[in-house]
C-alpha cells in the first residue's frame, strides 16, 4: 500500500478541492465520502471509486471494509494527522473516498413511463435535506427523483446526510417545466404540495403512480409552478402547527406513494 506523508501531495490536494468546491466536484465529475460504511457501499455498488485514503488508525479500526475497499480501487496510507486535516467531522474515522458522479440524465432520458412513483424537488437548497430526502426515497422504493435548480446533491453534508442512498437513487436534473412535460406526456398525474387549499393527502389517491413536487425550505412551490400541477397537496396538521421541514414532508408524502 503506498504512504502519503505531505499535505503537498496531489491527491490530498483533490481531495480538499472536491470537498470544498461544488464548480471542481462538475469540472471533474468527481465527489467525496468520508467513514468506513459509506465508503465500502461506494465499492460494493460499483459507484466508480477512483481511490480511498485510508489512515493508520482506520485500517486497523475498519480492517474487513478496507480490505473489501482495496479489492476495488487504489488505497493510499495516510497519517492520523492528515486524516484529521481531511475530516468534515468531529471525530474522523479515518476512511475518505473519491468516487466518480454518476451521468447526469434529463427527465426524458431516465425511462419514465405510466404508474411510477416520481419525487420532483423545486429549489430545495439545504443538503442536509436533499440528503434526507434521498434516503427516504432510497427506503421508500421512489422509481425516480428529480432535482429542479436544487443545491448539489453531491457535496459532502447531502452525501453523508444520505448515508450512502444517492448512490442507488441516482438523481436525474431538468428544468422544472421539462420535468412537468414528460411526466404529464407519460400519463403521471402531478401533484403539488402546498401548505393549504389542496387535496389532503390522506384522501389523495397515490400508490397507483404519481409525480409529487416538493418545493422550497422557505417559500415552498412558487404560484407559477403550483398553477402548473394537475392538483394540489396538503397534509393535514392539528394545533398551530403551520408547516413541516421539507424533509420531514417530503417523507410523509413517500411513503404515502408506496401504499
């Protein structure tokens, strides 16, 4: 296994601009996990890792994973300090992978077709929530997620939020007003989620397919875009509760998709 013992070196270098810099992350189609389970899912769901820097610590803590990792991709020692350089988190283990991203497909390249479940996210711009909601979809068995003028689902806090489900979700990007088209060209009836005036989705009929739009933390759907839906969505709350986070709505809306 070859020693990395300079911060100087280029692939600790990559490794902190890919941590660091969403524009470097598309340049080089690349992104970064962190820890000893996210990055043996990366190798064991052939996510195109291109290497792992692995600390003394870590390879004796996380034996088997680093094992199972060195069967896929190129591992380079690294000091506990550098590894504490590199770490997003308070308490490293010492396991850090760069992996390839995925093709970025359109809605009509993804093979969207009549009675799938589709999560359309407008403007969601936190990663911890992107990160969420990705692996609710995960869990929730979601045929597709579409991402619409979103934050990076790539950047290192959506990737540890997701905990290893955007590497099965595989997001697909598009314009919100081309996402509407071909869902609505496949027969998916699209329902927006408002905080009132809509269909409770307790009524709603779902699970025979559906394509629900999630909007912004703060604003929700745009009026433009909610006018653009074949209907709106609303859960019902109790007390003075106005709204929900996006993630913790967006679930609720998932696994209503899967009955």
């Amino acid at each position: 296994m070859e020693i990395i013992t300079s911060g100087d070196n280029s692939r600790i270098k990559q490794y902190k601009r890919l941590f660091a810099e969403k524009k470097f992350r598309l340049r080089e189609g690349l992104f970064v996990t962190e820890g000893a389970r996210l990055t043996a899912d990366a190798a064991r769901e052939g996510a195109g890792l291109e290497y792992v820097l692995v600390s003394s610590s870590g390879a004796e803590h996380f034996l088997d994973e680093v094992q199972m990792i060195s069967d896929s991709c190129k591992v380079y020692m690294i000091s506990d300090r550098l590894a504490d350089m590199l770490s997003g988190t308070r308490t490293t283990q010492g396991i850090f992978g760069v992996c390839r991203i995925p093709e970025i497909r359109n809605a009509a390249q993804c093979g969207i077709t009549h009675g799938m479940r589709i999560v359309v996210l407008d403007d969601v711009q936190d990663p911890g929530n992107m990160g969420t909601i990705l692996r609710t979809a995960d869990a929730c068995g979601v045929d597709r997620v579409i991402l619409c003028g979103c934050c990076d689902e790539y950047s290192p806090k959506a990737v540890r939020s997701a905990m290893g489900s955007v590497l099965r979700v595989k997001p697909v990007h598009d314009t919100f007003e081309n996402t509407v088209s071909v869902l609505k060209g496949n027969g998916i009836k699209v329902w927006a989620a408002v905080i009132n005036g809509g269909t409770d989705l307790l009524k709603a009929h779902l699970g025979s397919g559906a394509g629900v739009i999630i909007g912004n933390e703060g604003s929700g759907i745009s009026p433009q875009h909610a006018q653009m839906a074949d209907e709106g969505l609303t859960i019902t709350m109790h007390g003075t509760i106005e709204s929900l986070n996006a993630a913790m709505a967006a679930g609720i809306i998932m696994w209503e998709l899967t009955k």
